[in-house]
C-alpha cells in the first residue's frame, strides 16, 4: 500500500501537474522565439492570459495563477527571466543562452 502524500495546501493533483506545466511553458516560449526569428536577442513578449489559454488552462485566477507559479519555477532554474516593461498586460520573457543554444541546434540544425 502506498503511504499517503504530505498536505502541500495545493489542490489535488497540481503537484503532479506543474512539473509538465512548466515543460509545456518552456517548449512553448521556445517555439514563440523561433516562430519570431529566433533572434540573438532570445526575448518573446506574450500576454499570459494568451498563454494560458494556448496551454489549455481557463482564465480563472487559479489558472493564471499556475501558469505564473511555472513561469516562477522556470525563472528559479535559470531557464528565462521574465520583466514587465509596459507595467502590465504584456510580460517579456528572455531564454537563457543555454536553452537558446539547445534550440537552435534542435530546430535549426
């Protein structure tokens, strides 16, 4: 039998699930870059609510909220930083150099 989980405080479920949500986040702000150009530069800009719902999520708060506690854990690994130049609305993600390497040498060849 396999022993209960600690409480997290998170719903069910979202522990096993924000791992892929953030994968799914990067390979989609990858593809965004590379269907921008894929400049030297690596930045996207993207409305969350955008993204949220391209990832299948609602616009719910809780949703928005678990795109951007992804989004958080991408940042802490180091993969992008994200700023929000315009104060709001629109976010501007950069891709690591690494993650931008990575891609180049698996879609550009």
């Amino acid at each position: 039998m396999t022993p209960p989980r600690p409480h997290t405080g998170r719903p069910a479920g979202d522990d096993v699930a924000m791992p892929a949500l953030s994968q799914r986040l990067e390979m989609l702000l990858v593809l965004r870059w590379l269907e921008a150009g894929a400049d030297d530069r690596a930045e996207v800009s993207v409305s969350p609510s955008q993204v949220a719902e391209e990832m299948g999520l609602g616009p719910e708060r809780s949703d928005l909220l678990r795109l951007m506690t992804a989004l958080g854990e991408l940042e802490e690994r180091g993969v992008v930083r994200v700023s929000w130049p315009g104060g709001g609305g629109e976010m501007l993600v950069e891709l690591s150099d690494d993650l931008r390497r990575d891609a180049q040498s698996l879609f550009r060849g």
